[in-house]
C-alpha cells in the first residue's frame, strides 16, 4: 500500500510541474558574463640596472604626484622623476639603503585613468569582439550600472582576455576593484519571446483558441530564460506548455 500511494504522489507532482504561459513581446539580452578586475592604463614600475645606495626619498606610499616631480635619487644614478601625475601604490625603499638590480622598488599609478579587464573561457572567447558594449556593476555600489565597450581581445598566459573601456568610473572604484561584467552578444527591444523551457527540439506545444497543437519555430536571440521567435506561426497572446 506503502509503495503505491507514493507513486500516486510521485505522479501528481510530476503533473502539478506543466504549465501554461503566455506568449509576450519585451525586450531580450543574450550577454556573456565575468568577472573583471580594475587596471591602470599608466602603471610605471621602478627597477634599477646595478646596485647602489638610497641618498634621498622626495615620496611617500599613497602620495600623489604631478609629472616631472622627483621621486628617488640613488647614489650612483641620475635622478628619478614621475613620467605622469598618479599615485604611489607602493614603496619598498628606506634612505641609506642598498638596492639591488630587478627588484621592484616603487609603483606609480594614474588611477584616474583605468580600464576593466575579463578573463574568458574558450567558448566566450570566440563570441567577443571589439565594439561590443559591456554592463558593469560594483558590489559596494548597489543599483548603479555603468557602461563600457569592447576595446581589444588578446592572449595571454595561455588565457583569453577581454579589454573594456568605460567613460567615467567614480573617484571611490581603484584598481584591483572587482566588476560584475555583462558583454551584450544581441539585444532586441520589441521580440516575441517564450520561456526557454518551453522548446523541445526546436518543437513547441501551442495552445490557441482552446486548440492543442506542436509546431516548429524559428529561434533568434536567446539567453537563460527567454527566446525570441523570429518565425510567423507565433502570436503574442498564444499560450506554451512549459516542462519545469
């Protein structure tokens, strides 16, 4: 008795998972998404070519410098001056100290001037090109989007990278900052859309006037929940049978 009461049980679930939905007209976004990380355009990373001695520091780390303004004199070296007006981010050099060739021993940022860079699969990789526009979004920025566009794609690492330019970025966003990246593929204003569920097989169950039927349908632009019919059998205001 056991075994068969939860099959009844089983069965009407599996019942109560159909539904009808109406066919709508909206707007429809098919985007890749990512996770991009905040980076200067003007990154100046100092390295000395020989050993020698620390006479004088003219900066401190988080100071913020105008071009052409001393940052370091060595003892055996000219002395080094900011190529642009930034910050310095870091500083790893005490006066009367000896430094030693490669070492990075101070990095200069414009953090004014900064881009939003996405790692991509192989698979997103193909799909991007230069021109595409880009959401971007910042967790400690609720409610606020902020546009961008496709600059570049490029290797690297043995990785794909994607590029993004974006207009103006708040003072309050710095690099190393993470961004919640959408790359617009395709996007349509007024579409015919069906919930993504509802296609079998490029098939559909169509409910028109009380009548039941399958037809074929032509698929245009499609994301996680909705696609766009392009073809002619279809009418806002049918019904489709969705399978959750």
């Amino acid at each position: 008795m056991a075994v068969v009461a939860i099959g009844a049980f089983f069965s009407s679930a599996v019942r109560q998972q159909k539904a009808w939905l109406p066919v709508k007209q909206g707007p429809i976004i098919s985007a890749i998404y990512g996770l991009g990380t905040v980076t200067s355009n003007k990154i100046y990373q100092l390295k000395v070519g020989v050993a020698t001695h620390v006479q004088h520091l003219y900066v401190h780390e988080g100071d913020e410098v105008q071009a052409g303004q001393p940052l370091v004199q060595f003892s055996s070296l000219p002395l080094y001056k900011a190529d642009f007006s930034g910050t310095i981010t870091s500083l790893s050099l005490h006066v009367n100290e000896t430094v030693y060739p490669q070492n990075e021993l101070l990095t200069l940022m414009d953090l004014s001037d900064c881009y939003i860079r996405v790692a991509l699969e192989q698979e997103a990789a193909v799909k991007i090109h230069k021109g595409q526009k880009v959401k971007l979004s910042f967790s400690g920025l609720p409610n606020q989007t902020f546009e961008g566009i496709v600059t570049s794609v490029y290797p690297k690492d043995q990785e794909s990278y994607a590029k993004i330019a974006v207009n103006k970025l708040p003072g309050s966003i710095l690099p190393d900052m993470s961004s919640d990246v959408a790359i617009i593929l395709d996007q349509k204003e007024n579409a015919l859309l069906i919930p993504t569920q509802a296609i079998q097989n490029s098939k559909i169950t169509l409910r028109r006037a009380g009548q039941i039927k399958q037809i074929l349908v032509q698929l245009g632009t499609i994301n996680d929940e909705y696609a766009e019919v392009i073809s002619k059998n279809l009418q806002s205001g049918d019904e489709v049978l969705v399978k959750a």
